[in-house]
C-alpha cells in the first residue's frame, strides 16, 4: 500500500468512531504480512498519523488514556496511583497507568503508555465511570489500599465524599475497612 491508502484508510477508520484499532483487523484489511504491516506502521508513526500504545494495539492519530483501555483491555478501568492524581487525591503523578480489570495481572509497556494491570473479584468490580473508564476516587483509594496494601501518604481527604468511602468500603475485606478507618475521617 503507498502512504496515500493508508491515510485514506486511517481517516475512513476515524470517520467510522475507531480510535483505537488491533494490528491484526488491519492486517486483515490490507492483506500485508507482519513485516511490511511493521514497517508501514513505522513511517505512519513517523508521519504522526498513528502511535502504538500497547502490545498489539494502535491509536489512530491522537486518543486519550481511557480509549486505549475501553478498547485494549475492556473488563479494565483506571485506577489506583493514576486515577487518584487525576482527581487530586494525590499530588505526586503517575508515569504508569493503574488499571484493574477482571483479567490476568500483567504489564504491557509501549513508547506512550506502560499499564500495569491488577485483578480484581467480580465482588470488588464496581465504582467507575463507564465512559472514562475511571475509578471514582473513593474507588480509587480503596483498590489502593486493598491492592497495594497500604494508604498513600499526603492525601487530599477533603476532596473525597467519605459518606460513599464508607459504604463502598464495606464491600472490601476486613483489613481494607481497617485501614479506612485508621484515617481518622470523622
């Protein structure tokens, strides 16, 4: 394919709502093998037109963090480290996007991106926004806390609703409940 195709074929893929696209749906659209799909991928990514984001997985021209994880890892959401800077919870950002997901732990790194994912029980899979693809940030600190192990230090507290801390905590284990209480909220 000449540069010409595949920027007709990454605007009609964006035109069409895809933001975020397997190597191996355009392997199956444009008919090439692993390496010259490889290199054409290169020089798109030089041109900017693309960016691989994870292990399998191209963002056509820009996207946002929480497309590449509705597309790339879709029982996922954003949380922990991440999700807790987002909402000012913590003030120390983080260079790895947390995520966790009903799937294997495991963590994919590419040139824009490095996700480090965490498994979580069907029980515990709740409290995010489904359009983000974020946790909220009660959520947030308590898969922290239930996942890590710890609290992290220097928290915004006053920018949670403690009220839902507390009734979403009740649905973690004991030694999480613990730890929330150990935060002297009231």
């Amino acid at each position: 394919m000449r540069l010409s195709e595949w920027v007709k074929l990454v605007e009609e893929l964006k035109e069409k709502g895809y933001k975020v696209i397997h190597v191996s749906a355009l392997r199956s659209m444009t008919g090439l093998g692993d390496a010259s799909l490889n290199v054409a991928l290169w020089r798109l990514q030089r041109l900017g037109l693309v960016h691989r984001v994870a292990r399998g997985w191209v963002c056509l021209g820009k996207c946002e963090v929480w497309e590449v994880v509705r597309t790339a890892f879709p029982s996922g959401y954003i949380s922990m480290e991440w999700a807790l800077h987002y909402h000012e919870i913590i003030d120390q950002p983080s260079h790895v996007v947390t995520v966790v997901w009903l799937g294997k732990p495991r963590k994919v790194k590419s040139h824009v991106y490095t996700f480090e994912l965490h498994k979580i029980s069907k029980k515990l899979y709740f409290g995010f926004d489904t359009g983000k693809m974020i946790a909220e940030p009660e959520k947030a600190l308590l898969d922290t806390i239930y996942l890590r192990g710890y609290v992290p230090p220097e928290l915004n507290l006053d920018l949670l609703d403690l009220e839902k801390l507390v009734r979403y905590a009740e649905r973690f284990p004991r030694k999480t409940k613990i730890s929330i209480k150990s935060l002297s909220l009231y």
